[in-house]
C-alpha cells in the first residue's frame, strides 16, 4: 500500500532549490511536485489549493451583525457562508439546526463542572467537563442524567427510541448495561 502512496512520475519543470527536475507524486494528503533528489532537497509544492476561507462567491444578502456582504467560502470542513469582514466579524450561517434542547448535565467525575457539548477538530459533536483540564471527563452520546439500575451511575444514553419503548445505555465504560422504559 505505501508504494501506491508515494509513486512518482516524470516531469519537465526544476525545482527553483536546486536546478533539478520535478517529479509529480501522489501522497496522503493528495497531489504534489517534489524534487527528484529527495531526501538531499526537499522543495514540495502542493497541487490542490491548501488555503482555507477562500472566497467562492460574493452573495447579495448582508451580514446581521456588521452590515457587510456575506461570501460563499470554501473551509476546512467544506462550503459555509460568512462575513466579507472577517476576521473583524465572526458571524457565520450554520448549515445544521441549532440543538437548544440540550440541557448541560453535572460532570460524575468532579462533581463540580457540567458536561457541555463540543465540537472536536474534525467535527464530531461530544460533551466535556467544562473544568477541563483538571476533569478530563468526556463522552461520545449525549448524557442524560438517569441512574443505571446495575451500578447506579448516574448518567445514561439513548441507545434506541420506538413509539413502544426507549433503550438505555449506561455511561459507565465498566457497566455499558442496557436498560429499558415503556415509552407510554
């Protein structure tokens, strides 16, 4: 697999470090022109556009907070609109309905801080301790606080929803007992 990674293929432009020829190669990361005497150089010069907030598009409707234009960019996660005056304005358009009905839920671990949603660096949605870092406590579901009938931790997930019956999880990663309630 990783001679499948790194192949490389003739090319007829120098590399401006040290004369020699560029090489087009494939990486991890997508297309790139490295130099053909790498390791000694190692000038690289990426295909794809690397840059992120690029504006695509000038839209005509204007921003609530500054009055500006709003633009199509092009993100790290994909397309969104936001402010042209950024970074003086940080308004953005949420793609994704926003989740007000969740209630943060006292932490099990520290018992002082409250278990907020969060979004991780390749935007997976999870909940935290809002003392981090002194409480490093974090889960993927989102909790709800309700005792585990098998080990009484006190917070649990849906696991499964029907018109008939709601199937909980317990938190605890020692337990994971399943648990269920008529939904009537």
């Amino acid at each position: 697999m990783r001679d499948t990674l790194f192949t490389a293929h003739k090319s007829v432009e120098e590399c401006p470090q040290c004369g020699h020829f560029l090489q087009l190669r494939r990486g991890k990361k997508g297309l790139f022109l490295g130099c053909s005497q790498y390791p000694q150089c190692d000038y690289l010069r990426p295909l794809q556009s690397q840059t992120l907030g690029e504006v695509l598009k000038i839209l005509p409707e204007q921003c609530p907070e500054c009055e500006h234009p709003l633009v199509l960019r092009r993100g790290q996660f994909g397309l969104f609109i936001g402010c042209s005056n950024y970074p003086e304005c940080h308004f953005i358009v949420s793609n994704e309905p926003e989740k007000n009905d969740y209630q943060p839920v006292s932490c099990p671990a520290c018992k002082q801080g409250k278990l907020m949603a969060k979004r991780g660096a390749r935007g997976k949605l999870f909940f935290a301790c809002d003392h981090y870092p002194q409480c490093r406590f974090n889960v993927a579901q989102q909790p709800i606080e309700k005792a585990c009938p098998h080990c009484h931790f006190p917070l649990v997930y849906i696991k499964k929803m029907t018109d008939q019956q709601i199937s909980y999880q317990c938190l605890n990663k020692s337990c994971k007992h399943t648990f269920y309630e008529s939904n009537e």
